[in-house]
C-alpha cells in the first residue's frame, strides 16, 4: 500500500509500506481520510517520545472496511485504543486506562496510524459514519470528542451554568475552535473571547465563531475576568496568560501538550481558588456523543477545514510548521 | 496595651501600643490565645507584601468580650473579614471575596493582629468557644477550618470516597497533620503517607495520626499511587513529589504558599488528567464545622500543641525558624 511515513525529524516520504495483517477481533480499514493532528506535528518536530520514526502517524480516520466483520461499511474510527478490564475501563474512564495506546503511535506498544491506504483497529474502536456526516469530514469526530470532554469537564466543575460563563479560549487551532463551537452552539454560552496570534486564522475562526476575537498582547484581555479558560496551546505564556485571566473560584482547562513544563504562579493558585485540570482524550461515550453532535449539525457547517491528498502530505506538514496554513485543520484524502 | 510588634524582618518587639478603639458592629476582645500560624512565619521572613512591619501578627485567636456586646462571653474568632454583600459572600464562598482581609494584616487594609492583649474584630465573626474546648487550644479552629476546607474541596472532586482512597498528605506542620487527622478521623481514610523531613516532627505527628511516615526521599513513596495528594507545603519541590505520586485522574490539593511559583510537569497533568486545586481559606459555613467537629473531639487529643508566653513570642518565632521546633503548632498565651 501507499503510505506517508515518518522517517526522520521534519521528515515524511511518501511511499510502499507493507499492508497491514487481519488481526482476531480486528478489521483492516480502506481509509479514506486522515486528519493531522497537533500531537502529529509534535512528533514531526521530534518532540514525541511515544512516535519514533520510522512510523506512519494519524489517528483521525474514516473510511470502509476492507477486511473483517461489515465489509463495505463506511465507519470513522475511535483510535483510542484500551484494555476494557482495568478499573478505569469498567467505570467508563477509558481515557484513563494504562495500557491505552492510540493508532499512529509506536510506544510502548506499535500501532501504525491512518495517513495510509490501509489501517488496522479492534472491531470495538469501529462506529459507522453518521448519516449526515460526508465521509471526508468524519476525522473531525476525533479533536471534537477532544473538546467536547475538555468542555463538560469544565461545565462538571463550574457552580454556574455554561451559558451564563465568560468563557476564554486560548488558541484558534482545530481544538480552540472546536471548544469554542460547542461553547457556544451546544453549550449556549454567549460570552466568549479567543485569542489567537495569526491574524489569518483568527479571522479565519471568526467566520464561524461568535466570539470577540483578539490578539494575545490585546489590552483588551481583562485580568481576574473568566469563569473559564480552556488553554488549547500549552506553552508555559498560554498558561500565564491562563491564570492572569481567570476569575476568583475559576476553573482552567489545559489541553494542549506543546510545552510539557514551565514556570507557573501558584500564589494564585491558591489564594484564589483556581481549579487546574488537565485533559488531552475523552471516553466512548464523548465520542458516541460526538458523533450525534455532528450527525446533527449542532456545530455547523465545517467549511474550515482544509482537504490534500495524502501524496501531499509532507507539504501540508511544512505549511503547518511554517504558520502559512490559515485553516485550522488539514484533513488529508486517500 | 502589651503586643508583640513585627518590626522588622525577623525581628519581633514586646512592647506597649495603643489599645484599639471600638468600632460600630465590632467588639473588643481581650486575647486569652492567640496561635503561629505559617503565614506569620512567612511575613517574619519579609515575604509577605500583603504584612508589612510594623504590625502585630496573629489571625487564630481565642479570649473574653471585652467591649461591645456580650461583654464576658469567651469566644474564638474567625479571622476572615468580608464584605458580606459580594457575589462571592452572597453565594456563601466568603473566602473569594475580593475585599476579605484577615486579623494581622495591613495591606490593603490595616487589621492588627491577635499577638496583643486586645484585639478589634467585627460581631459576625465571633463565635461562642465550644463547651468542650479549652480556651487555651481554641485558636486552633482557624488552621483546622483550613484543613476541613481542603479536605473537603478534594472529597467533592473524587469520583471514590474518602474512606476508600489512598492519600498522601506533604508536611507535617499544622495544616499537613490537621488535613491527616481530619481524613483518618473524621473521613474515616485508611490508607494515609504522611510526608515530613524533620525527624522529631514526623515522629511527633505519628503519635497522633494513624499514618505511615515517610522522609522526602523514601524509596516507598510510590509513582502514580494516591488518589488525592494534600501538598501542604507549597514549595516548587513538593510540587513534583505531588504531580509524582498521583494517580492518572487523581487530584491534588496545594495549602502551601512558601514559594509561589516554580517549574512543574503539566505534561503528566496533562496525560493522565490531573486536578490541581488551591486553596489556603475557608467558609463561615467550614469555621462552623470546625467548632462542631472539636466540640465533639472527633479530631482526638490536641496535645501536640505546644504554649508559650506572649512576651516569649520573638524566641519562639526564631526556634520555628531554626527547625527546632518539635511540635506542629505553638500558641502564645497572653
């Protein structure tokens, strides 16, 4: 099969791979679309310590089963993939299950990812493609569950409601305006502010997005303001500009996975209460959820998404790398 | 009056200041016991822009109504002075009030402190001593409403119970052994690791708290293990020992306010969606637990405090500061 493989820092080629092997309990998938990730760009910047190359990345996938049970069927995937016995499987905390591994990734355990012809997943990672959902924008199922989880984490722990909070979101990247679209459409919250430092892509997520948009040295940006602040980015700045602009008793959803550590100011932290949770995942149900959301256009339309072919694949990385890539997400098709 | 007056860093002067004069809504109290707490250490040092010298320390306070209303009624004070008509206060989280000042502060408002043989405090925080207490051991309602506040704050956010987790509490100082005695107790935890550098310390609060204790660097504290971790400590290395030791969906409850910032893995919060929550205050509602809960001795014996004379007070700031204190909480007596 023809694959994109990651071969060397910044490095991807395009080329013949072995298909993958019809495993018990497994289906092979012809994917039909693969979206790229922020956590691929992580591992393409050399930067991931679970991706070493060489390995095919990509773990937003939809397409139709090739071998296995229902061939034929169009089907997005879940690449969570988890053990189902462990204590945080059987409370339905998959996203929390130490063996979890998700496809495209090649530690502890290898599991080749969907920027291929072909993929490999257990039966139970496999959801048919929701009616209403085209084929090509499926892999979105993927960050939207992200940020569906990232947002109900912090409706759980907010004492108000979502849709009487001044929400802020912190980077307009395929996770911040994912936040941000359920923020508002699903969860109804009518005070919403994004920062962003590309002004295209700022512009660019405003079109869908009924927030105020604003850049991240705006004045406008209000200390001790927010009942919520989602940092979609996870540089040790975001983060600051996180616990400058939280309210008193606020709640911070940190989501990004750029920079692992960094300096913090706990004095306020503590002195005001400050609520800290991290959250990169979400669990079968965020996704069966998710896929509902879509089916039913709650999120609108998904105009901003960027299509490639996967042969194309190394450019996309370097545009996206580069900060020429106005979209916040590039899907690439098979 | 007599007082025991912070001059300088590190420097405390017995010596005559004026009485305070009474106030509308306020009494005067004369001061029977007034407790160290950490924050008073923390001004002692010149670290806290919030007590700047010269002014009198001490915000755990019991004593006699001496001018106002109720004259001769004994009392223990709840030093947390709020504006009582804020969101905050309307929502009874007094403790986020933007306009909260505590007893022994002057910025941004002048309160003297409890170190003093008279103290000015508003009627509503005055609360009748406990039947049951001594006058003597009453200050120690302020740093236990602390604790039953933290404790409390992780209790709601575990998806377990108290009874059935394994906690790690970092510091066997006042708020570190309360927090212990308050879970093994009152919460009725039977898996405690109670963490503490000074020997004699440790050892002391091993009397108390049906707890295993353990030095810093004790190869039996283990990675990814305690469902709730108290870092009682506040300083940037105990901050790693906490992100350490906690479970994947675990939380953790920082008290401490010793070195307000500092690096810190958000890539494991991150991962494993860690819940960090500051805390440092307490409710009215906490403070009025507190008084039921040592009334009714649930928290056992309250033999590790230690009493020293007012006018004693400077030697036993310096001994705190020298680590040669054995005990996790001394109290003036006046």
């Amino acid at each position: 099969m023809h694959a994109l493989v990651y071969t060397d820092t910044k490095k991807l080629i395009y080329r013949e791979e072995k298909n993958p092997k019809l495993l018990n309990g497994e289906s092979i998938i012809k994917v039909s679309a693969s979206g790229i990730c922020g956590s691929d760009m992580h591992a393409y910047h050399g930067h991931d310590n679970r991706r070493i190359p060489p390995l095919i990345l990509g773990h937003e996938v939809s397409g139709v089963i090739s071998k296995g049970k229902d061939i034929g069927k169009k089907v997005v995937l879940n690449p969570l993939i988890t053990c189902g016995t462990c204590n945080y499987c059987k409370k339905e905390k998959e996203h929390l299950c130490p063996k979890r591994i998700i496809l495209g990734m090649n530690r502890p355990i290898e599991r080749q990812g969907g920027f291929a012809e072909y993929v490999s997943i257990p039966d139970k990672n496999i959801y048919e493609l929701p009616k209403n959902l085209k084929m090509q924008e499926a892999p979105i199922a993927e960050p939207c569950a992200v940020a569906l989880h990232a947002v109900e984490l912090g409706e759980n722990e907010l004492s108000l409601q979502l849709k009487d909070s001044k929400a802020l979101v912190i980077g307009a990247g395929a996770i911040g305006l994912l936040c941000g679209l359920i923020l508002s459409k699903v969860k109804k919250c009518k005070e919403i502010v994004i920062i962003e430092p590309n002004d295209n892509r700022l512009k660019e997520s405003l079109k869908y997005l009924d927030a105020d948009g604003l850049k991240p040295n705006s004045k406008n940006i209000h200390r001790d303001h927010f009942d919520i602040v989602f940092d979609t980015v996870g540089l040790e700045v975001t983060r600051q500009q996180a616990i400058q602009s939280i309210k008193p008793g606020g709640i911070i959803i940190h989501i990004g996975l750029t920079q692992p550590s960094g300096n913090f100011d706990f004095r306020k932290t503590t002195l005001q209460e400050i609520t800290f949770i991290g959250t990169y995942c979400y669990t079968n149900r965020d996704f069966e959820k998710t896929l509902n959301i879509l089916n039913n256009k709650e999120i609108g339309a998904l105009e901003w998404i960027e299509y490639r072919n996967l042969k194309e694949g190394a450019s996309a990385f370097k545009e996206i790398h580069d900060g020429k890539c106005t979209s916040p997400k590039i899907i690439l098709l098979i």
